[in-house]
C-alpha cells in the first residue's frame, strides 16, 4: 500500500536525506521525497503497521534532519 504525506524541509539535500533514513525503516518497502512538491510517497511492506511504521519514520528522519516535518 501507497501513502503520500505532506512534509515541510529546507532544502534538497536534506529531502534526500529524508528519503534514505526512511527508506531504511523497518515496514517501508519504498520512499521517494520531492522537495519541489514537499511530498514524501511511503510503500508500505505486507503486513506493516502504518502508525508505528510511520512513528519510527518520523524520529528516523529527525535524526538526520532536526527541522524536518512530517504531516501525518
């Protein structure tokens, strides 16, 4: 399953920064941020809880990039 979340970032270096951290989560099977559109469109693996799948993005993200948002 797909979801698109609305993020808030400064800059494209930390979007893809972002995307990394998020990409390496446990219960994503796929990331993809656009800075442009201020976007971030999860794949969720089988079976994955969205919640805490996306909790643990959301701390994952903040570790490499504090100013970040992520709008659940």
């Amino acid at each position: 399953m797909k979801k698109t979340y609305g993020i808030e970032v400064d800059c494209a270096n930390c979007a893809d920064k972002m995307e990394l951290a998020a990409s390496k989560t446990e219960g994503v099977k796929a990331c993809t941020v656009n800075f442009m559109m201020q976007k971030m469109i999860i794949e969720f693996q089988e079976g994955a809880d969205r919640d805490s799948v996306m909790d643990n993005v959301r701390k994952n993200c903040r570790k490499v990039e504090k100013d970040c948002e992520i709008f659940i």
